[in-house]
C-alpha cells in the first residue's frame, strides 16, 4: 500500500494498493473482485516484476 496524491507535509491522498504478484490474477473479474474486496481508491497489478 501507498499513500500518494497527498499534500506538502503527507496529509490527506488515497491509499493505492499494488499487487506485485499481478499474474497471479489473470482474468479481469478476479482483479476487480480482489480491488473492490481491499477497497483502495485505486489498485495497480504488476504483471512482470522483473521489467520494473
């Protein structure tokens, strides 16, 4: 989980969440499932690591 979009001293933002393990979740239905379950504001899904 990340803090970002969060003012000059850290206050306020949304909390995004990233999934390191993306492909672990193929189908877009399971990560919507998996995004609306932990109810970030939003949710990245890494597929390949490696590339990062």
């Amino acid at each position: 989980m990340l803090r970002v979009f969060c003012g000059p001293s850290g206050g306020y933002g949304n909390e995004l969440g990233v999934v390191r393990d993306g492909s672990g979740l193929r189908e877009w239905s399971e990560r919507q499932a998996f995004a609306a379950k932990v109810g970030f504001s939003e949710t990245v899904f890494v597929d390949d690591p490696s590339g990062v």
